[in-house]
C-alpha cells in the first residue's frame, strides 16, 4: 500500500533559480521571458459572463451545456476545417488531458506514447503517470522511419517550444500511417491562432486531413492563450465520437466536471473574433521588436519557428549552449528558459516566451545587444551545464 510516486522527473523549473537571482541583480531588476503565461487582461465582455453565471446551484454536466457544445462545434466549423460531427468534451483546461489521456485510454505497461522530441513536458510525464513508455519522435519526418508499437502519439502544432507547424500533406500522411499501424493520435493545437510567418496550422480534424471520418484521432483546444483565460481552465477535446463517449463516462465518474461559469464565459469568448485577433497583432508587435534584435544579440531564431507564443533561438556563433545562453541572459538580467526542459534533443536552444508586457519586451530590447559580450565571455569558461 502506498501513495503513487511513479517515475516522473524533477520539476525543472527550479533549476533556473540561480539564474533567476541573478538577473534580480541587474539594475532595474529581471526580465521574465520564461513561462507562457498570458499577461494582458481578459477582455471585459469574458469577465462580465463569468460573472453573469455565478448563480450556479446545480452540478454542471461533464459533457458540457448546449451552449457550450454549441459554441465549440460552430468554432470548429468556422476555425479549423472541421465538416462532420466529431465528439466534444469540454476539459478543464488542457494540461489535465494530456496528462491523463494515456490512463483514460487505458494504456499502461508495455504501451508506447510517443510525441515530439522537442516538446511540452507534460506529454512525457502523461505516459509515466500511465506506466506506459514515454518516446520522442521527429514529427516533422516521414513516419514510416518511426518504430511500430506506438499505441498514442501526441502531435503538437503550432509546437511548443519550437514553432513548428505541421501542414495538410505532414498530417495526411500521419494519418495514414496511424490508420494502418493501429495508433490513437492526439494532436495538441492550443496555439493555433497564432500563426506568424505561414498561412494556417492545420488541425488533424480539417476535412483536408481526415474527411469527416475521426476514429482514433483528437484535438484538444484551449482558450488559455487565445483568450487570455489561462486562469479559468477552459479548454475541450474533441475527436472520435466512440472514445469522446467514453471518456465522458469516465470522466462522469471522476467527477471531472467544468464550472458552468466558466462554461458560460467560454461559450461566449469562442463566439468572439475581434478580441482574438486583437491579441495576436499584440503578440505579433512583440514578437517582431524582439526578432528585431536577435542578430545583434548574437542569436538566431529556428527558422521553422514559425508560429506559436515563443522564440526558439540559438548561439548565432554555434558556440554557446542552451544554458550557457541562459546564464549569459541573466548577467544582462533577461531569464529565458534552457531547451534542455524540453528534451534531450532542445539542449543548444533556449525558449523565449512573447508573454512579457510591452513595457518588458522593450527594455528586454535595450539589453540585449549587450548580450554577444557575454556570450564570448562563456564561451571563453570552462563549459556550464
Ligand atoms: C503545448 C501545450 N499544451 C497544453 C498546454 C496547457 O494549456 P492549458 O492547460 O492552459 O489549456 C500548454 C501550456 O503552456 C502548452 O504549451
């Protein structure tokens, strides 16, 4: 008997602690370019429904109100390409899902889950949290160089924290192949209207991708960084009816139930465009001063970084790695975050987040073309971790 302690790894975000002191020393204090937390407001009209909806004696339904299913439905339609009528399930925000959709689905030991190999954490510590076996996999190759086996594969585009977007051909052929290998496919798309240098990133739910036939595939969606809303915890999966059914059972059992406030402020903010494309042009203002100064910086972005709330950027000299980046930020006061936190895979990079206020970015831009000194100056050491 005993409590569950698994084999997760350590919280990494501890690590930067040092990092973090550092930059608290740089005069005019630290610059936070770490965690992807929104920080502009909830547009008014998302608080007023929330507020609107605080009489709310009665248990909410797990499968989420009408008006809610109504409202994600039609944002499918209207967003994402999605022509037939794939299974809805509202989640409390995203994260819970895709730590616990490996259990759900009743995978365990001797299961393999795989995602991409620069990735959120959390898609790991989902097949730990199982007993199944965590796998990163390059998303962006052909999928018949993958192994056989994999009984879930997250797929996450926009991707955190690299940017990447997977167009209809990558995914058609994903697709394909998890048809033909017997996969469940989970796709990760919370970042989908944040789109910079391409058109669109696709969902594995388009019409393009998967016709109206969405056995054994899911998207999962949150209003977190569309909306401001990360501290509601609004979000929804959808996908393959038959599952979607017994993942609401299941979840009925639990007791995994959205507020119906926050059911209704989120009903009301997918039926809202403006504030969306409100909030990108205010990343995309960021997003372009901060670009703006990576050379001088001595940096470069992926170019494959194309969409998402991030820069994923590197040593432009090729010389400094992801830490060292990190530390070399910290004595001009910026913290960024390692890519090591992303897998073995990210550790030349570091990951720097759009979500700082305008007044944050801006002075992040005054020090950063001090930033090539430092970066010789570690370069120059004995190498950091
Ligand atoms: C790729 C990815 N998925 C899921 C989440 C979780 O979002 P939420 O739980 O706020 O919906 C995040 C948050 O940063 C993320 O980056």
């Amino acid at each position: 008997m005993g409590f569950f302690t698994g084999d997760l790894p350590d919280f990494p975000w501890d690590s930067l602690i040092p990092a973090r002191q550092r930059a608290a020393q740089y005069p005019g204090g630290a610059i936070d370019l770490t965690i992807g937390t929104p920080v502009d407001p909830v547009p008014a009209f998302i608080q007023a429904a929330l507020g609107g909806a605080s009489d709310a004696h009665a248990y909410p339904a797990t499968i989420g109100s009408n008006e809610l299913r109504t409202a994600i439905a039609r944002w499918l339609h209207n967003h994402r390409g999605v022509t037939g009528t794939p299974g809805i399930l509202p989640t409390i925000g995203s994260k819970e899902m895709v730590a616990l959709l490996p259990s759900f689905l009743g995978f365990g030991k001797g299961d393999t889950v795989a995602f991409p190999r620069m990735a959120y954490p959390t898609y790991d510590v989902g097949a730990r949290i199982a007993g199944a076996t965590p796998l990163p996999l390059n998303a962006d190759a052909d999928p018949e160089t993958w192994p056989e086996g994999i009984a879930l594969l997250w797929l996450n585009s926009p991707g955190n924290p690299d940017g990447h977007v997977l167009g209809i051909h990558q995914l058609k052929r994903i697709r394909a192949w998890a048809r033909a290998h017997g996969t469940i496919i989970a796709s990760d798309e919370c970042y989908a209207e944040l789109t910079w240098d391409v058109p669109e990133a696709p969902s594995i739910l388009d019409t393009r991708v998967c016709g109206t036939d969405y056995r054994d595939i899911f998207c999962l969606y949150s209003l977190s960084k569309q909306s401001n809303m990360a501290g509601y915890r609004g979000a929804f999966i959808a996908g393959d009816p038959e599952r979607i059914a017994t993942l609401t059972q299941l979840r009925k059992h639990a007791g995994f139930m959205m507020p119906t406030p926050i059911q209704h402020a989120m009903a009301v903010a997918l039926g809202d465009e403006a504030h969306v494309t409100a909030q990108k042009e205010t990343y995309r203002l960021r997003r372009e001063a901060l670009s703006g100064v990576l050379e001088a910086a001595g940096l470069r972005n992926d170019p494959k970084s194309v969409a998402g709330l991030y820069l994923w950027a590197e040593d432009a000299s090729g010389r400094a790695n992801g830490w060292e980046i990190v530390n070399a930020c910290a004595r001009i006061g910026i913290v960024v975050a390692p890519g090591d936190f992303y897998g073995e895979a990210a550790r030349g990079r570091v990951r720097i987040s759009l979500t700082a206020t305008d007044e944050a970015i801006g002075e992040a831009i005054r020090r950063l073309p001090a930033l090539p000194g430092e970066l010789r100056h570690a370069a120059a050491k004995p190498r950091e971790r």
